[in-house]
C-alpha cells in the first residue's frame, strides 16, 4: 500500500509540473475593471445584500501562473430588528448596519492549459475597514397609551479588515470575464461570509 501510494503521488507531482509547464497564464499583463454584486452572511446578524467595485493587473509569473493585483472596494446594508420587552415601555429596535471594505487583494490564478474553459484562483488581502450602525425604535405602553419614536444618532468607526478567497473566471470572449467569488472577511466589527458575482472588462 504505501509503494503504491508513493507512485501516485509521484505520478500527481508529474502531471502538476506537466500542466505547469504547458499551461497558459491567465490574465497576464492585461488590465481590467469591473462591478459585483453578492450575498453576504454577517456573523450574529444574518444575511446582507453586498455590492462594490474592482480593478485587477495581471503580472505574468514566467510559466508560473499569474499575480494579479486586485484592489476593490466592497459595501453590504443589513437591517437588524428586535424586541426589547425590558424596561418598559417595550421597545421595537430597528438597526441599520453598514460596512465599507477597502480591499487591497491579490489574485494568483494557476498555471493550467488553454483548453481548460475556467481560469481559478486564490488569495488574500487587507485593508481599512469602515463600519456605521443607526438605531432606530418605536416604543409602547398598552397600560398608560404611552406610545412614541426614538431616533438614534449614526455612529461611525474604523479598523483593520483581513481577507481570504477564492473563485473562478469565465472567459466569454477576448474583452469580458464574468466570475464568481467566495470570501471570508474578518478582522474588526464583523466576521462575513461573502458569495459574490461579477464582471471583469479587460481593457
């Protein structure tokens, strides 16, 4: 058994150096931008419509695949509701969160043949991090008709975000590359669960 699992590994170390040396270089030296849109899952909160916009220049890597810079910035909206029974009167919160995530990525896509319909990639990435909430809530008391609004003020604070991800592009045509993204961003204010979808215009 552990002969033959040392033959496959060598046979797979072969091929993966086979299709390295044979492979083409996705995005290498050309320039692109382009917009997505996603939906987000924000830890403790739930889910959140995301948007945002993106640049990337491919570097090619000799043979290696391609290092693609990828600044973008990312922003989701989320609106969170809940019963505060305690004090009284009872309270109706209504809370609106924001984040802005300044993104500066890179995307490594692997060396694989021209023939191969997707090009994949991985990486990671960093970044300011821009988070607002807004609480709103609607008060009664059925016991002395004491009903009103409370209209909170917008706080605003900045930190550090951390990203890693995963995708696929879809080359349609010479000038236009839909893909699909999958990313996990953490650091400060919330952890978040992003499957995003976009389109790439090379330049």
């Amino acid at each position: 058994m552990k002969t033959l699992a040392r033959i496959l590994l060598v046979a797979i170390s072969l091929s993966s150096l086979s299709l390295a040396a044979q492979g083409s270089a996705p995005m290498a030296n050309t320039a692109g931008f382009g917009g997505k849109i996603g939906l987000d899952i924000v830890d403790n909160e739930g889910a959140a419509f995301g948007w945002g916009g993106h640049f990337l220049y491919g570097i090619d890597l000799r043979g290696a695949g391609t290092l693609a810079l990828y600044p973008n910035i990312e922003f989701w909206v989320n609106r969170h509701e809940y019963i505060d029974y305690n004090p009284n009167p009872n309270r109706y919160w209504y809370t609106t969160l924001f984040e802005a995530n300044i993104n500066f990525d890179a995307r490594y896509y692997f060396p694989l043949r021209a023939s191969i319909p997707v090009n994949p990639f991985v990486g990671l990435g960093i970044g300011p991090n821009i988070a607002t909430w807004h609480p709103d809530a609607d008060y009664n008391n059925y016991y002395n008709n004491n009903y009103g609004q409370y209209h909170g003020p917008t706080n605003t604070d900045v930190g550090i975000l951390f990203s890693i991800f995963g995708g696929i592009d879809i080359p349609v045509s010479s000038n236009i590359r839909p893909f699909f993204e999958m990313r996990l961003k953490t650091g400060d204010f919330y952890t978040v669960f992003k499957m995003t979808a976009g389109l790439t215009f090379l330049l």
